[in-house]
C-alpha cells in the first residue's frame, strides 16, 4: 500500500521544510518527503494524488480537547469529537478527564482508548486527573494511568487550588517525566463571576473573573515548578500578566511551557454586549490589552501551543441566562481558519511558525514527537493534512462536524479550507 501526494507545498517546520514537492506513503508511514520524493523508487506504482500546489502539513496536534465520553454523550462523543478533529486538520487530540466519572482511573483511559480506536479517525491521547475525581485532595495513581496510555494530568475545568496537593504532583510527575497541565483559577478571586472584570463588565452590571484569578495561581504554580523541577503546562492563558510570568519563567530556563486558544486571539470581552453565552468560556475573553499580549506572546516565542479548549455543550447548557449558561465553546473546525486570518494573513507570524505550533512544538510539549508525531521525517506516521489557503469556508451548521454547535464564530467568513486529512496513510476527511 503506497501513496505519492505530488505538486504540493510542503510545509514541515520540524525539518525546516516549505518546497515545493511531493510526500510518498509506503504503509502507513511516511517514506519521502521534500523535492525528491516522486524520484524514490519506491514511488514505482503507487497510487498518485496531485494536491494541486495547496499546502500539505503533519497533522494538526490539540493538546486540550473536551470530548464528553464517558458521561456527556449528547454533548459530544469521542466518535464525533474525532469527525470534528479532523475536519479541522488535527490528526491527534488529548482528551481531559473531566468526563463523568472523571478519568482518574485505567478502566475508564482503557475504555476511552477503545472508543478511539473503534472511531479510527485520528489518534486519541488521554489526559489523567491530578486528582481522584477532580476533587482537589488525594492524587490521582500517576504511574498506572501513564503505563495505561495517559500523556499529562490535569483537573482541566478545576484548578488544583490546594499548593500542597499541586506540589506533591509536580514532583510525582517530575519523575515520571510527563506534564501536569494547569487551569489556573483562584476559586475565591473568581467567585460567582462569568466574564472578565473590566470596564465592561461594570458598564454591563455583570460579575466578572479578575485576570488576578489566574495569574495568582500562574505565579504559584510557577513557583511550584521551580521549586519541583515538575514540568508546570500552563492551558489557555488569557492575560498579559500571565504571559510576562511565563516569559520571564522561561528566560529563567524552568520547566514551564503554555498554549493559548483561537478564541483568546480572536475576541473580547466587548462581545458579551450581546449576552450570548457563545462568548461565555472560563477563562473568559479577555480586554483589548490582554488580547495584544496574547498576539505579543505568540509572536515571541513565548507561546508553545495553539490549542482549542474545544466543549462542546448542548442548547439547553447554552440557551439559558448568562450567569448560568455553560463555560466553554466547541473550536476544532475553526482553528486553523482563525490562525491563518488572525496571525498569519495580519503578519503576527508567518505561515511556517503557525503550523508549527499546532504540529510540533505541540508534539514536543507532551513528548508526541518521541512517536515520531507532529512531522512529515521519513519513518513518522503519515498523519497530514491539505490546505487551501485561499478558499473560504463560511461558519454555519453544515460546516460544523462536532455534536454541537455552541461556536462564537457562527456566520463567519474565513480564509483556509482543510481539504483532506490523513491519518497513518488512511485518508479520514475530505
Ligand atoms: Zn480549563
């Protein structure tokens, strides 16, 4: 079974690689790639695919996904979480544990690695709870969930508000060598609110999230991770402030690395004027200043991942008051979309640096790559992805392949098709 995709753009940021060429596929894995690749003689026969100049990149990597399975079904589940996957690009996903029962044993990673496979759509890594059933106190069997296929551990939706539990878990996985991914909200700074406490939330009369609510517990955890030597993976920072801590923190060469969403570069709080719940998420959108800072820190190196967050929740979550409505938007199918217009088309970064941080800086942050993912080398899984970076996609229901459609950006106009994707030589969308 060997596959030869010519006349394309290849773009690998982890061999430094934007050429014109062709990428050969011998089993499922990726035999050539680069200008040369159609001369190999192993291309003799196989079947031929011209992409047509459009851009063939390593499957897209989301470190943060919220897949509902086991538990929330209705919502999303991991067969439909998949389809969304790789509508958007992404050929691996990391699922938090924040299902109901949470992930915090093997029977339920086990079984989540079964309904994956039975999908077969893109590769499925389990994220473990920090804690047993997220309730913040007694850590959660590390070794066994990672001997069982876990790649971080988090209590994503919660943060671990007690030091003394967080740090015991910086260290346990310190040894291990896997990343405890971090939500960082003090509980008692953010209280009742259910967007950022600015100027609009005042003029609005509504109870916001101070930035102080993470970056408080950003500051912590950064110290944490010194003192440990823990790997400290700071999810969807939202705030300047944030995002200096982390500068600094990494300048000081410790263990820290962050991803930030689509939605945190593409809006603010301004567009809860609406009070729609679609722009409700935790941590909320943030001011104009924040968002400058996310923009700043992406440019800078400073931001190691693009990452979706994508919760997906039903109608009746969302269709409610806004202090009661679900936290959370769905973003798989959206994300490239948002980076090409938002950061590559204004200038923020270029083309290559987008991919690279939904491929292999990704890949790096929870090891993906020591499984030769998030890159086109020869010998990696063929998992990639076609782009038409000039074609529009518009934003509505049809386009949406997730079970739910709670996306902030419906009615949208965006530049960037993903035209096909493919996971281990196996074509999955398109
Ligand atoms: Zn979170």
């Amino acid at each position: 079974m060997s596959l030869l995709v010519t006349n394309a753009r290849i773009l690998d940021p982890a061999q430094g690689l934007d050429s014109p060429g062709s990428l050969l596929v011998v089993d499922g894995t990726v035999a050539a790639v680069g200008p040369d690749a159609a001369k190999d003689p192993r291309a003799a026969g196989a079947e031929t695919l011209d992409a047509g100049g459009k851009v063939l990149a390593p499957g897209f990597i989301d470190l943060h996904v919220h897949f509902r399975e086991p538990g929330q079904g209705r919502k999303e589940t991991i067969e439909t979480g998949s389809k969304a996957a790789v509508a958007g690009g992404f050929t691996t996903v990391c699922a938090m544990p924040n299902t109901k029962p949470a992930n915090d044993s093997v029977a339920i990673t086990e079984m989540m690695l079964t309904r994956a496979n039975k999908a077969g759509l893109c590769r499925y890594f389990p994220i473990g709870a920090v804690t047993k059933g997220l309730a913040g106190e007694e850590l959660a069997d590390f070794g066994t969930l990672k001997d069982a296929g876990c790649v971080a551990f988090s209590d994503d939706g919660l943060p671990v508000m007690n030091s003394e539990v967080m740090r015991r878990a910086l260290e346990y996985t310190a040894w291990l060598k896997v990343p405890v991914v971090a939500h960082e909200e003090d509980k008692h700074l953010s209280g009742k609110g259910y967007m950022h406490e600015g100027a609009v939330s005042a003029s609005l009369g509504c109870l916001g999230i101070p930035s102080a609510a993470e970056e408080a517990m950003v500051a912590r955890d950064i110290v944490l991770a010194e003192h440990t030597g823990g790997h400290l993976h700071l999810a969807h920072i939202s705030t300047a402030g944030s995002l200096r801590m982390i500068r600094e923190a990494k300048a000081r060469g410790l263990n820290v690395t962050c991803e930030v969403t689509p939605h945190h570069f593409a809006l603010t709080d301004k567009e809860l004027r609406r009070f729609d719940s679609d722009y409700k998420m935790n941590p909320p959108l943030r001011s104009e200043a924040d968002l400058d800072a996310v923009l700043q820190a992406i440019a800078d190196g400073t931001v190691d991942a693009i990452a979706t967050d994508h919760a997906p929740h039903g109608w009746d979550d969302k269709e409610v008051e806004l202090p009661i409505a679900a936290f959370g938007v769905i973003g798989l199918e959206t994300a490239f979309p948002l980076t090409l217009a938002l950061l590559v088309n204004t200038g923020v970064i270029s083309l290559s640096k987008a991919i690279s941080l939904l491929t292999w800086e990704p890949a790096k942050v929870f090891h993906l790559d020591e499984q030769g993912l998030g890159t086109l080398k020869p010998g990696s899984p063929a998992d990639f992805t076609l782009l038409d970076l000039d074609a529009k996609i518009q934003v509505d229901r049809a386009f949406i392949q997730s079970k739910s459609y709670n996306t902030p950006f419906k009615g949208w106009e965006l530049p960037g098709k993903v035209v096909g994707t493919w996971m281990g030589g196996t074509r999955v969308w398109g």
